[in-house]
C-alpha cells in the first residue's frame, strides 16, 4: 500500500514516543546505565505534565479559533464538500455497517446542510486506507440517512489533505464564480483551507467538531486520557502544517481567513 505521512504522524504520536521512552529507559535501569535513569526520569516528567496540565488544549485553542463557526450561512451554494476521518474503517469491514468516530459531525453537519440547499451538489473526498475506502462506508451512511445519492460525488483515491484537494478539484472542476462549503473538524481546518487555496480553489470554511474553547482554565485535571489526546491530536496538527507549508502544498505554514472575518465567504461568493 506504500507508506504515507498519515503513518508517520500515527506512529510518532507523543503518547507513542512516550511509551518507547519508557520502555528504553527501564531497559537502561535494568541494565544499570546512567542514561536510562536519566532518560526514565524525563519521560516520567514529560508524561506527568502532559496528562495532568491542558497543554493539549492550549495547543488546540488556536487551531480551533483560527476560522470562526460559518455564521450567518450563505444565501446562495452550489456544492459541500466533506473531507473524511469520520469513520471507522476497519470495524465497518467486519461488521458492515458504516459507525462514524470522534469527528462524526464532519458527517451530520453535511446532512443539515444538505438540507438547507437541496440543489446544492456534495462531494465527499476519503481515500483507500484498507480493504474498503472510506467513501464506501460514507455511501453506506449518507443512503441509510436518506440522502439523494444522485447529489453525491465520491473522490475514492485520496491519502492526505493535499490530495482531497487536488482530486476534487479535478474531479469537480468547479467554475470560478461557484460558491463551494469546505466541512472539516476546527483543529484541521487551517491545513485544510490551505490545501485548497494551494490547489487554486476558494472554499467558504465551514469549521465543526470543536473539542476546546478559548476558555479554560490552567489547572490540573484528572482527565489523564482526554488531556493525552488532546495533545497528541494538536501535535499531529502543528506537525502536519509546518509539514505541508515545507512541501509547499499550502499556501501559509498556518493559513488565516482572508482579510479578516467573512472575508472567505467574500473571496468565494459569486462575483
């Protein structure tokens, strides 16, 4: 299948790097070296302030915040597109049925929106990752809600964010004065706008699935796991926007709205 950054990113998680540091360390205590106590002790330490303070959140906040919930909604749209990560590949193959995950409103919000524009068209963009592709599964869930499948375009090759957009683009060919809605978790939409305007294409972000707000407070929790994914989830953003902005697939290393507020809508709204 090849590797892709999808598999760096998972497999050098700071949840992962953390675990092999300990497990080296405690190789290195067993074998009475010095670098292994050293080395236990900064993991333990990093561990210890990853999972008891909100770095995580911190991280997230101004990913989440850097393009505003789409309000008031466009009077006028010709086409949502959906960017996958919203279900659950694998266990979808076993069973077949089409479970969505944590980013499941990826999903239900294109179900609303398809609803309020019932000429709109809609795209979803999900590549092959296993046996079956998330656009089936996504098929599977859009006909089990009642939607239209006549209205669904399914881009089925895509691995990364850059791709969804530079497949899409080519398999719609959306016209210059079209009014397209870009659907993708807040935390991933910078990456994701700026893919599309890398691609040449304007999109109106339509930001969901917030999992932080600008306020919180700073002291510690006992919410270990939660503030464990949160970091690894922001760092995995951080890390895949410098990424793309050195590969040159977006157009900023962290890509604002233009001009400020509403101007997205103003850059893709017909002119």
């Amino acid at each position: 299948m090849g590797f892709h950054l999808h598999d760096l990113y998972t497999y050098a998680a700071p949840g992962n790097l953390l675990v092999l540091g300990l497990v080296v360390s405690l190789i290195g205590v067993m074998l009475k070296r010095v670098w292994g106590t050293v080395t236990l002790s900064v993991c333990t330490a990093a561990a210890v302030i990853i999972c008891i303070w909100p770095i995580g959140n911190m991280m997230m906040v101004p990913l989440e915040q850097r393009f505003p919930v789409l309000e008031p909604l466009p009077a006028h749209v010709d086409g949502i597109v959906v960017l996958g990560g919203a279900v659950r590949l694998n266990w979808s193959y076993r069973v077949g049925l089409p479970p969505l995950n944590k980013r499941a409103e990826r999903m239900t919000e294109t179900l609303v929106l398809a609803r309020r524009y019932p000429n709109a068209r809609i795209v979803f963009t999900g590549g092959n990752r296993s046996r079956i592709s998330e656009a089936d599964v996504a098929r599977l869930f859009f006909q089990q809600q009642g939607l239209d499948l006549s209205r669904v375009t399914f881009e089925d090759k895509s691995h990364s964010t850059y791709d969804n957009a530079i497949l899409t683009k080519m398999l719609i060919n959306p016209k210059p004065r079209e009014t397209w809605i870009l659907i993708t978790s807040a935390n991933h939409m910078p990456r994701a706008v700026g893919s599309f305007r890398k691609a040449g294409w304007h999109v109106v972000p339509c930001p969901v699935d917030f999992r932080e707000t600008r306020y919180f407070t700073i002291a510690p929790s006992y919410s270990f796991g939660d503030n464990l994914d949160k970091f690894n989830e922001a760092t995995r953003e951080w890390v895949a926007l410098l990424t793309y902005y050195m590969r040159g697939w977006t157009d900023a290393f962290f890509p604002a709205p233009w001009n400020g507020r509403g101007s997205d809508e103003q850059a893709a709204a017909p002119k």
